[in-house]
C-alpha cells in the first residue's frame, strides 16, 4: 500500500504549517529503531516494578495505550525521573535509520513551516534527523520537555505546541503513526494523516492497536510511503 484515503479524505491545499510526529512517522516502523526502545523500556518496568519480563511487558503497553507514553505511566504511579527515564531508553544504536534524501526534499518542498511534535525528547529527534539527512529541516521541534510530560493524544500536548509557535490549527496538517495521536488534532480543525507500516507487517513485540489503521472521521487521509503521498500532492 503506498497511499490511501478514508472516506474523511480532506485536500491539504490550505495547509500552511506541517506538523509531523517522529517515531515510527518520519522513518519507518519496518527499521526496527523503536523495537530498541521498545525492549529498553520494558528492561526499566522491570527495574522500577521488580515484574518479570512477561508481566512487565504488559504493564508497559497498557500504561502506553491508556497514558500516552510508558513514561507518564510510570510518573504518574511509580514517580519516577523523567529525565534518567529519557536517557536511558534513548540509549541506542541509531544506523538502523537511512538517510532518505526523497523524503527530506518533499518534506523541504512544502510551502510553509514544518514541525515535529514528538513524545520523544529533542536529544532523540536530532538523532534521527541526522541520519536521514534532514538536520535543518524543521523549524521547531515539540518534544516531551517541552509538553511538560504531558503526551500526545492528551489536549493540552496539541495547546502548548499551537501556542508556542502561534499555529491556526485550521491551516495545519498533522501526520503520525498512531490513529488516537489524530484526534485532537481533527477536532481542532488540523488536516490529518496515518502513516502506517507496509502492507503484511506484523512484530510480536508490537501491540494490535499500535498497528491499526481502520480510518475514521479523525483520519482524513492513511499512507504507507511518506515521501510518495507528499510527492503526490496537488
């Protein structure tokens, strides 16, 4: 699948400010960088729960999905230090992620600012950026810190980013991988985009509703291949 629309399909003519999510969104899923974070942050549940694996795994996705982050999971129940938290789990090896010299002229090509607003720390989205070649691409990068730990999909995330960078969310463009990082910015009038892994893909380690792309009025547009769908614009 290289790009599709759901019946919300909504044109992007308007859009003057393009926001983009960072994990799993701007490189993609099937590199397997997450997987390292992913397997970190299960080791620190570990560490911070004395669980085992399997029961710390689990305690992992389901602060995940119901918290927005692991990490506001684990302050939230476990106090724990946000920033040790960051670091260690950031702590990887980064070659997995190609420089993508398509992706970084599409993304270069769009008329107007663009942003990445990431549950990830700044730290880790220079990191990525580096290796794709897009170091002076962005004109602002959102990050954790920044959202004051507060992810994605909660509003209050989306209403610190409009205001720190004077954003009109009905003349914005927001893409992620996950469906639910979509609704808020649906119900402010942003343009949205899902950007889902390759049709087949499929990873143990990776929950069912991570992987979902079943559309919705929130979604007005789903894509597998970035470069190909911001290529392909009117």
């Amino acid at each position: 699948m290289t790009e599709q629309s759901s019946p919300a399909v909504r044109s992007l003519s308007h859009v003057s400010d393009w926001v983009f999510d960072l994990d799993n969104t701007l490189y993609p899923r099937e590199c397997d960088l997450w997987s390292q974070i992913d397997v970190r942050i299960t080791s620190y549940v570990m560490e911070v729960t004395s669980l085992g694996f399997e029961a710390a795994r689990e305690l992992q996705k389901g602060y995940y999905r119901d918290y927005g982050t692991t990490l506001n999971g684990l302050m939230q129940r476990h106090e724990v230090d946000p920033e040790h938290f960051l670091k260690t789990v950031h702590t990887i090896d980064y070659s997995p992620v190609l420089a993508h010299p398509e992706l970084v002229a599409a993304i270069a090509d769009l008329p107007g600012r663009k942003f990445i607003l990431t549950n990830a720390d700044t730290g880790h989205a220079r990191s990525v950026l580096a290796r794709l070649g897009g170091e002076d691409l962005f004109d602002g990068i959102f990050d954790i810190c920044a959202m004051t730990y507060t992810p994605k999909p909660n509003q209050s995330a989306y209403d610190a980013f409009f205001a720190a960078h004077g954003i009109d969310p009905t003349r914005a463009a927001m893409f992620d991988d996950l469906h639910k990082n979509l609704l808020v910015p649906h119900a402010t009038g942003m343009a949205t985009v899902q950007v889902v892994a390759s049709e087949g893909y499929a990873d143990e380690r990776v929950a069912e509703w991570e992987l979902s792309h079943e559309g919705g009025p929130h979604v007005h547009h789903i894509t597998s291949n970035l470069a190909g769908f911001l290529r392909n614009l009117p």
